[in-house]
C-alpha cells in the first residue's frame, strides 16, 4: 500500500508539479488514512471523500496553478466555504452554507490546493471544545482552538492545515500535536469569511508536519516570494524570553526549555535573556481582557438571537467582555501600543525570541484545550510565532517551544525556524 | 400631516422614550415621506414598509431597548442582515440572505432601532456607483459608496443610517449631501458581517442630520457613555490641516475654508497651520496603495469565481492591488506607522484638526462618486472624523469641512463639532 499521505507538502508539491504523482492520488491516499483514524481521531467537521477527488481530478486535468497545487488542505470550520458547510463550531449554524469562500480559502484555491474538509474547531474558535481526540493519545486534548486543523496534520490524514489565532489556538494545538505551527504578523493574511473573534488580534495561519511545509502555506497566504527565497542563516542573535508568566511552566516544558537552549547556545551568535517592558506582567490580563471585549462585540448578534445556544461559558466571556468600561478598554489599548513599540525596539538586538508555547503537554481530558498563558503576549503584539515540535515529555506526547519574529519579517522567522529545527534534532 | 420624519434622531428619540410618539408613527411617517421621493432619489438597495412596521409595533409594545429605541435607521447593504437582502451593491449577489446581522447591526437592534431598508452602495463600496441620485439636485451624484445612507439622511427619509469608510466613503457623501457623517477611530466598531475592503482601514460609522444625532449613534456603536456626556468645550486648540493635496481644492471648498477660519479664529484657543511630517505628500498614493492591495486579498473569491462580473473599474483596481510587490506594501505599512506616531503627537498641541472633506461640492452626474483624496490622510491614521455641513456652493449645493481627532477620542472630536457648528451657524 503507498502511503503518499506520509510525503511532506513540499515533497508531494514536488512531484505533482514533475506529474510523477497526481492529485487523485494523493487525496485518495489521505482519504483512505482518514477513514481508517477518523472514528478515533474525530478531526473533521464536514469531509466528502467524492467532492474531495473530483477537485483533485480537476486539478490534474490542467495546468499548474500555483505553490499547492494538487494538495489537500484542512480548513478549520470557522472558514466560510461556498462548497462545504460552515458551522463555527456551534449548533446554531448546523448546516449552514454560506454563500462565499473565505479569502484564505480563494487564495488557497487558486494556488491549486484541494478544500479536502471542514476541520473541527472549539465553539466560535473560543474555549469550548469539540469533539476532536489527540491523535498520539486519545484520552488527551489536542489543544484549541484550531484542534481538527493540527490533529489531520499530525495524524498524516492531511499534509496541510488552515487555522486562526486570537490567544494561542494555532500555537498551542500545533504544540500539543507536535506539529508545526504558524501564525503570521497581524494584519497580513485577510480574513473575508473568517468568523471574527478580537479583531485587532484574529490572525489566519496554518500547520504543517515540517517548517518547509508551513512555509509553503505562508507564501501563499502571505502572496510573499520572500518566505519561499530566505535561506536558513548560518547563525542567530536570540532572546530568551521565558516572559512574565514562566513560573506557571510545568517540569516537562521547563526540561525541553534546558535542552534547546543548550543544543542552541553554541551554534548562536548571541543567546541572551531579553529585557522585557518594565510593567509586561500585565500582558496576559490585558489581551485576555481586550479579546473577552472585542469578542462581546463581534458576536453580537450570536447573543442578541441565540443566547441560549452559546456555551455558559462562551455566554459568561461575552458578558465579562461586554461589561468592560470603554475608558478601561482605551486604557488596555494604549498599554498594548506602548508594548509594541518597546518590543519591536528589540529586535534591533535580536533577529528572533524563544519562548514557551504551552504550559504542558496536551491536557487530559477533552472539555479542555489547555491554557493559552503563553501565546497571548504575541497575540497582543501581533508578532509572526512558528511553533517547533523537537520534544517528547516523558509521557511521551509532544513538547516544544516557539520562535517569535519581528512584526512583519515571517519570512525571516520561518527561516530561522527552519535552521532552528536543524539545530535541534 | 405630520412630519415626525423631519425630526432629529435625538428629540424624536426623547418623545418615544416619553411615549409621545410611537415608533410605528415614525416609521409610517418616514415611509410616507420615501414613498413620495424614493422614485427620484433611490437611495434604497431593499425597503419592505410592513416588515419596518412590524418592528416598529413590536418595540412600541415592549419597555425601552436602549438609546436608539423605535428610531428607523438605514442600513448600507454592505452590512449583513438576517432579515434583508444583502447584495454588497454587486449582481454577484442578487437577493443573497445572509445568516445572521453583522454586528453592529445588532448592537443598533439590542439598542432599539428599527432595521428600516437597505441603503444603496457602490460595488463592494468601491468606486462604481449605485442608482442613487443626490436628493438636492438629482443631475449630482450623492458621493459614495455611502451614497444611499447620506441621501436617504440628507433627503428626511431616516434620521439615521449607518456606513463605512475605507477611504472617504462616510465623509465624502456626508460633504455631497450636507449631513453630517462620522468615522469613528479605527479598531472601536466590530465589522463581523460587514463586506471587508482594506482591512487595516475599514471602519464603521454613519450618518444624521446634526452632529447629536450622529452622536447618539456613534454611542450606541462604540458602546461608550462618553459620546453622550462629554460637554462641547468652551473654546479649542486647533490645528489646521489643508494638507499635500490642497492645490486640488475647487473654488468653493477654498471660500468655505476661509469662512470657516474667519468664523472660528475668534473662539478659539489656538489656530494655526499644523506641521505636516516630512514626507507627508505621499501620504494619499500610499493610502490609495495599500487600500488596493488589500482589496484584492480581501475579494480574493470574488476575483476567482466572478471576474467577469465585477465592473471592469473594480477588476482593474484588483490586479492592480495584486499586482503591489510585498516588499513594496511593507514600506508602505512602515510609512504609516510613523505618519501615525508623528500625526498623534500633533494632539498634544491640537484638540482636533480641521481639514477638507471633499475638493468640490457633489460632482455632476452619477458615474462618478468624487474623489476621495482629501480623506484618505485620516483613514490611513485611523483617526476619528466628523463631516459639518456648515455652507453651500455657489450652486446651493452643499460644502462643508472635517474635523478631525485623537485616535481614541471619538467622544471629544465629537463635542468638539458640536461646538464648532454652533460657532459656525
């Protein structure tokens, strides 16, 4: 049996585009991995395994389109898509269709991937979960709220995924999948179709099983050549950011955290603690509470109309949100801009920061995807974040730390991270 | 006959909260009145008078919702509504139904209005117009692409309606049809369910025929008392701002500049020019830049599936957009952000600037909205503005000028063009 599922995106891009391997062929491989792990994975929303071959063989039957295609890519189901229903996670938009693709999804498409199917997102991309099992063991999360996006990839029913990140939900999933995350700069992928959550935080991004692969997707996400054309550097100036939060950090983290700055250290042309805003203890509180307010207000009608079918504990962030005093919020939003001109002053020092992606492992237990603590510093800063996948706790699930790039240099912060991975193995 | 149409949004909203007035009474009044001129204004994209009626009849039976309580308001059809039609003022999406309101749209329901019709909009709010004629001279256009919710204001068909800006698209038809608009700072309004141009630009705001009544709006959209209860100030700082572009200025913009000037001088604490930074002369063809790149990323489905049914004006503007090297759309990005730094120390000697809103009054014919080069500068910056329809061209169609604020202060450009009208009255 081939397994063309297990090739990476840009092996499998690789031979499509040198026709020595087709669309078809790679869909049907994934779909046959899927209908054998999906009863036990659950990470889709919506898959038509017919609907899926025919885009392949449209694919095949004419000339390249673009960077993917021929692959299949996982959509995160808070993605509008005109062929496929769209419920955002929530029953109040069971079998909804709505009229249009998303834009990341048109960009993807017209890059030639395949839209394979609708990936399981939390309620609303916010904390309560869906159905979806850690596909390295079932009895725990695969984080949130991109969970079906980085449990097909790291399951290999996928090589590619599309997700979003207001908090930590592409970092955190990817970590707790031991995936490759990406969530780039704010402000660079448009969101058209894309359920909005905070909007001066929402990011679009995506997963794949290697740095290459998610760099595949960023450059047609991000349409920058640059992502595709920046060679690894020979060496990095690093900061060390264990960031205000660190002591939250449990013993498998803080051991992956030893061992990467020790296989990195030498290889580096600076490796240094980096000096953080004087009052950034507060960093978590604030995005915590600007998304709670912004995400009140972009899911206004939700709860003017559908109260009652909104999670308690979607309902009580709304109304926590909503009861935030403007003067308050204009008072979180200054916070948040003086804190992005004073870390964007140290990547005058630093090409890229290390800091932790989760707290844990991926928790036991489903209802829980897990604590975003330590991605919500850069959402707040908007900052590109790739998540590196080089660690097992001792359980034996995925552990990892993320790289954090200066506000618009993605394709500087994939390559590091490319290198990084080097550097690691 | 009555005439409760013609009252301001803010005493007709004191007579319903007094049960003087019913809402049902004013919305049939607004209906008698649009019956009578729709035919030659056309500023409605969808009207069902019973459907008005009936939210009307359901508010008046119920306790007070809110701020907007039984006050019709229009709804430019760029914005999502569960109810109504929503075609984006694009054939592509002829009689298209929409899943839900968007949510500033339920912030206007949860606060009492009634959703009264939708209000004509160019393409996609982009350049191509709609059918709506300039209700005080119908060989003129009522600028755009808010054209329906200005006209509809202008002509006492609402006492308020709502529209977005991405470039001039509240000030400009504000200035066209002597009303007031006003675009709010950028970042305060949710746009979930709103049709996305330039997503670092698009803001929501809207339309009535005093700067109260634009206000009461603008209270209820960005959910802050402080619109409501700031005091217009005694006297102000204010800068004047003719900005790069001045030389395109026509004769009456410039006469009713220095009749404002000549009014104002007398009242105020400072007047003088501003300091513009250095580079500020691109500030226009930057704004113009980025907003075309971003369309196109934003309308990227569109331009895939129905290219051949965008108008050839906006598919033009789409290649063009994608056309811009990311490189280039990075400095771009990088020369607003020190136009913004550098603009926002101006308010620590300016209360508000004054600057031009439009070059000329309404253009004649309906193809051309206007130009909307003297709004582009404070789109970029994301700062708040408020159009005051204070003269008349020598034609007797109307000019007027924009004050404009502190990102963030939206509650105080407010008082301050309240103010500012009285003292040009």
């Amino acid at each position: 049996m081939n397994e063309w599922n297990r090739l990476s995106a840009a092996e499998a891009a690789r031979r499509i585009a040198r026709r020595e391997l087709t669309a078809e062929a790679l869909m049907r491989s994934c779909l046959e991995h899927i209908a054998a792990r999906e009863p036990a994975v659950l990470a889709f929303a919506h898959l038509d395994p017919d609907a899926a071959l025919a885009q392949a063989r449209a694919l095949d039957a004419g000339p390249l389109r673009g960077l993917l295609h021929g692959l299949p890519l996982g959509v995160k189901d808070i993605f509008d898509t005109a062929d496929q229903p769209t419920a955002y996670g929530s029953p109040i938009y069971a079998g909804h269709r709505p009229a249009a693709d998303a834009a990341p999804v048109a960009l993807a498409r017209a890059a030639g991937a395949v839209i394979a199917g609708k990936t399981v997102t939390t309620e609303f991309a916010n904390m309560t979960a869906g159905a979806t099992r850690n596909p390295l063991n079932p009895a725990h999360s695969p984080g949130g709220s991109s969970s079906g996006s980085a449990a097909a990839v790291a399951d290999f029913m996928l090589p590619l995924a599309l997700g979003t990140q207001t908090a930590g939900s592409i970092i955190r999933p990817a970590a707790c999948c031991g995936v490759v995350g990406f969530k780039p700069s704010f402000g660079r992928v448009p969101r058209a179709g894309v359920k909005p959550n905070a909007e001066s935080m929402d990011v679009v991004g995506g997963f794949g099983r290697t740095v290459e692969d998610a760099a595949l997707l960023a450059a047609v996400l991000l349409d920058d050549r640059r992502v595709l054309d920046e060679a690894p550097p020979d060496t990095l100036r690093l900061g060390l950011v264990q960031g205000p939060d660190w002591a939250q950090a449990e013993h498998d983290v803080r051991t992956c955290w030893d061992q990467a700055v020790g296989a990195l250290a030498p290889k580096l042309a600076r490796c240094e603690d980096a000096p953080l805003p004087a009052d950034f203890a507060d960093v978590a509180a604030v995005q915590a509470a600007l998304q709670a307010h912004e995400t009140a207000r972009s899911l206004a009608h939700e709860y003017r109309v559908h109260a009652q079918r909104l999670s308690p504990a979607l309902r009580a962030l709304l109304e926590a949100g909503a009861a935030i005093d403007a003067r308050q919020v204009e008072l979180h939003r200054a916070r948040a801009e003086r804190w992005r001109r004073e870390t964007e002053a140290l990547f005058e020092r630093y090409d890229v920061l290390l800091a932790p992606s989760a707290v844990d492992e991926a928790p036991e237990g489903l209802p829980f995807t897990g604590d975003p603590i330590f991605c919500r510093p850069w959402s707040l800063l908007g900052l590109p974040c790739v998540h590196l996948p080089f660690a097992r706790a001792a359980s034996g699930l995925p552990v990892g730390l993320q790289l954090v790039g200066r506000q618009g240099e993605d394709h500087r912060v994939l390559a590091a991270a490319r290198r990084a991975m080097d550097w690691l193995a």
